[in-house]
C-alpha cells in the first residue's frame, strides 16, 4: 500500500496467543482507504495457531518476528525500533480495529493526530486537555505518532499497564501538538490490558512526570471517578 503523496503510516499489532482475534485486526487494516500504509506483526512466540494466521497474511504484511519478549510494552518497542523514522506509528492490539482512518495531509511530522475509540458498546471521546496530566485521556489505539518526534523505543518498561500514559505526558511536557481528527474511530477489545486498574502505577507516573502536587490532584481526580461510576451505577 504505498502513495507517496500521503505521509507513511506504520500500524503495528503485538500478539501472544491471539489465534481467535488478530485475523479480524490484518483484515481492518487491509480495508483501510489509506494508501500509504505498511503493517507489523510482532509475536511473542505464540503457542496457539497465531503463527499460522501471520504465515496466512505474509505477503500482505511489512514485516513480522515471533519470539520471547518482556511484555506486551517491550513488544511495541521492538515494532518501534523497526519503523521507518519517517514513518507516523499507530498501535493496535490484536483484536482491535479500524473503523475509519483519516487522511493525513501535513506531512511536517511537528504534531501527533488522534481519534476516538468503542470498546464494546462505549464510546471513549479522547480529549487532550489539562486532565492528560492526571489520567490517561488519549486511548493509543486512535493514536498517531511521529516517530521523528521520538526516535527511539519510547515505553518505559519498569511500568507493566500504563507506559504509554507515561510515554503521551512526557510527549505532552514537550509541548508537541495533539490535533483531533473526527474521521479517525478504531474499535478496541473491551477486555485489554489496560482494564487492570493500577492507581500506584498511575500515580507514580504523574509524580515523575508532574511532581507531587500533580499526583495528589490526580489522586483526587480518581476518587472522584470512583464516586461518580458509583452513582452512576445506583441510577
């Protein structure tokens, strides 16, 4: 998929054991209307038929390794150190989907795009605001990415949930532009990692990104959450 007149785009999907779900993610990403497209598979050495399902696409797909990682975020960052610098990087889980991409036409790698994602029958609207500093508000798999701005494998692997929450506040102290794009939707897996909720992780990101008056905003922050899905379930 290749169109020199659109910036490259490089969506990766990093997979263990995902037999039952990565077929329907090579598929939306083939359906994709953007022309400038190329696409990694990073395996963690499955033990289920996903490494036939990748071998069933090889043609279609850039580039694909199967082998022992650390972890879902030392996967990514191999996908990562794999792309090329002039590309804009887009994660998505095995499972997960493209409903609509947007055709991306400043091509000055200055500003990152993002969209909305369903998981499930909800709809999470990402925002980027002054709440980036507290929680995670910009979902990655509607998440665009120059790799110019960051050339380097960017996830911290001391933090096993949120490390790309670490990653968007440190591009976010940067300064770097976050721009919405109302055609960009991808539907995600309702069930992913980042459904394990880790307030200590959370806030230990905040403190070192924001500092200690930022994480005990943010501590409020998620007791407010708390209290307000709890009433919300009363209703």
């Amino acid at each position: 998929m290749s169109n020199g007149n659109l910036p490259l785009v490089t969506v990766i999907t990093v997979v263990y054991n995902g037999a039952a779900t990565l077929e329907s993610t090579i598929k939306s990403v083939l359906d994709t209307n953007y022309t400038n497209l190329e696409f990694f598979v990073i395996d963690g050495c499955s033990s289920d038929e996903t490494l036939s399902i990748i071998k069933k696409y090889s043609k279609v797909i850039s580039y694909w390794i199967s082998e022992p990682d650390k972890g879902i975020y030392d996967a990514m960052n191999k996908g990562w150190a794999h792309a090329a610098l002039e590309s804009y990087i887009l994660f998505l889980g095995s499972g997960d989907r493209i409903i609509s991409f947007p055709a991306i036409r400043n091509n000055n790698h200055k500003q990152i795009f993002f969209g909305e994602v369903y998981k499930g029958e909800q709809l999470y609207k990402s925002v980027h605001n002054f709440k980036l500093k507290l929680g995670n508000t910009i979902h990655h798999q509607a998440l665009l990415i120059p790799k110019l701005l960051h050339p380097e494998p960017p996830f911290d692997l001391r933090y096993k949930i949120y490390a790309d929450f670490d990653f968007n506040q440190r591009l976010n102290k940067r300064g770097i532009r976050f721009e919405k794009c109302d055609d960009f939707k991808v539907y995600a897996l309702p069930d992913g990692i980042s459904t394990v909720k880790r307030e200590d992780e959370m806030l230990s990101i905040v403190y070192k990104n924001y500092g200690q008056g930022m994480k005990c905003l943010a501590l409020i922050y998620y007791k407010l959450q708390k209290l307000k899905s709890l009433i919300g379930k009363k209703k």
